[in-house]
C-alpha cells in the first residue's frame, strides 16, 4: 500500500476507531452493576491462598 493512503486512512477513520473505543470503555467501566465487579477485581491481588 501506498504511505499516503494508509497516512489519510489513519488520519480520519483510524482516528474515529479509536475515539469511539475509547468511549466505549469508558461506558463499560461506568456501567451500573460495575462498581461491584471492580472491587473484586481489585481485591485479587490481596488474597491468601
């Protein structure tokens, strides 16, 4: 592929991929029912086996 078709092709769609990748895990993590499961996610490295 040609470097300035794949430069245009980052500059615009790839840039709108990430962007909404980036809100949709914002919206994951603040999704209700979330708080629960990051508590216990965080608490993984404090347990005694």
């Amino acid at each position: 592929m040609d470097y300035n078709l794949m430069r245009e092709f980052a500059d615009s769609w790839g840039l709108l991929a990430m962007a909404l990748f980036f809100v949709g895990a914002i919206a994951f993590a603040l999704r209700p029912g979330g708080r629960k499961e990051a508590e216990e996610a965080a608490r993984i490295p404090l347990k005694d086996d």
